[in-house]
C-alpha cells in the first residue's frame, strides 16, 4: 500500500515540477529551478582552491606545500577539513533554514554542494561516515539530526562510505554553543561524546568521515574526533556546508 502510494505520487510530483514555478528556497522569490534563486545564489561564498590542505581554510596564495601557517604550528585534531562555503549571511540563513525550520527539502541541495569533497574524502572502501549526533533532548525537540540526513544522503547519491550512526554518542547534554566564547565553546564540549560498546567495535583502526552542517571554532568537531581516535578509530576528517575562517584558539 505504502509503496503504491510513492509510486503514484512521484509522477505527480514531476509533473508539479515542470507546471508550477519555482520558489526560491531562501527568499521565495521566482527561481529557474529548485534550490535557490540567481540573487540568494550570488550571495553565496564558496570556499576555492588554493586552500590548506589540512585544515581546508583558503590561502593567500599557492604553496609547494599547501599547509597554512596555523597547521604547522598546531595541527587540528582532525586529518583532514573540508568545508563547501564560508559561512556568511547567505548561508546562515541557509542552514537555519535546514537545521530549526524543518528544511529537510533543502537536503539535496546542500548535499549536491558536499558531493565532490565527500567523494575524495571517502576513497578508501572502509571509511566510516559518522554524523555529530544530537543529545536525546535536543533531538527530542528537532525531531531530526540534521547531520545525519546529510550523512544519509552524500552515502545514497554517490555509494561511498559506510553510514554509522550509532558509533559516536552525544550523552552529555550541552549548553548551546551560541553567544559563547571560543575558550567557553571548547569547555562545553569536553567529555561531551562517548563510543557505543557494541558498534564501537566497527572501529577498529578503519577512516573515519564526520559530517555536521556548520563549523565555527571546531569545538564539536574536535571534540568528536579526539573520543573516536581514543576509541581505535584510524585517521578522522571531518566534512560541513559551511564553516567560519577564524583562527584556532591555542
């Protein structure tokens, strides 16, 4: 029944596609095609090459070895970090939609963004792909963990990775990370993640990929990393829509 019901309703979703004109996701104005319109889409700042090969923050210029100055002095705790656009205005709006206004109909969007770097993030056949999960309150109150619906997905659409979302636990309920201060953000996240007994076992020296929709001062990613490598994960990355180019607090 349930799956009659899908197939009737795709043809009719096509069809509403091609009747009915497009509204941009953001604005709502006209758009030439589902995602966002030619204003929302100029506001957007993706992140271009050349960039840090470790932590994937734009560099001046091109480097014979493509490491910015903060990675040598103090490596982040993360192999590999990739991000799609800087996190401005545009994008803000963009993942609030997504994360607190029930934007789940942004998911192929965001993840078309994420593709590319999820493909080369996730060569090797063993990877893991582990979501930032949400404590049980906080998901309680969302419904959803945004992080795994892009996981999900980037996992469907291209056939790479191993999709784990029981492996890395948030049990710890945290403060939010808004209004706080770096030193203040990394605090809250301390002891914040733990490893499942049972699925933890999956570990075992295999790559593991995170993905979270935003990064700011790293503290979550960090802190997810640091629990997973304890646990006997191998080398962790970390993949997000859109990230903030500051510097690492020591």
């Amino acid at each position: 029944m349930i799956r009659t019901a899908r197939l009737v309703t795709r043809p009719a979703r096509y069809l509403a596609g091609l009747v009915l004109p497009h509204q941009c996701v953001l604005c709502r104005r006209f758009a030439d095609s589902t995602g966002l319109c030619g204003k929302c889409w100029g506001g957007l700042s993706p992140i271009a090459a050349p960039i840090c090969s470790h932590c994937g923050l734009p560099l001046g210029h091109t480097l014979a070895e493509p490491i910015c100055a903060a990675c040598w002095m103090d490596p982040p705790p993360l192999a590999m970090i990739r991000g799609c656009l800087h996190y401005n205005d545009v994008s803000r709006k963009l993942i609030l939609a997504f994360k607190h206004g029930d934007g789940l109909q942004l998911t192929p969007f965001l993840t078309s963004l994420m593709a590319r770097d999820f493909v080369m993030m996730t060569g090797d056949e063993n990877s893991l792909v582990v979501p930032v999960p949400l404590h049980r309150q906080r998901y309680s109150r969302r419904r959803y963990n945004q992080s795994a619906k892009l996981a999900r997905r980037l996992c469907h659409i291209t056939g790479r990775g191993s999709l784990a979302t029981d492996i890395l636990v948030r049990h710890r309920a945290t403060a939010s990370q808004g209004g706080l201060s770096r030193r203040q953000r990394h605090r809250n996240l301390s002891k914040a993640f733990s490893i499942d007994n049972a699925a933890g076992r999956r570990l075992a020296g295999r790559p593991v990929v995170l993905v979270d929709d935003v990064m700011t001062t790293g503290a979550t990613l960090f802190a997810a990393a640091k629990c997973l490598s304890a646990a006997g994960s191998g080398p962790v990355s970390a993949l997000v829509v859109a990230r903030v180019a500051r510097p690492r607090e020591p």
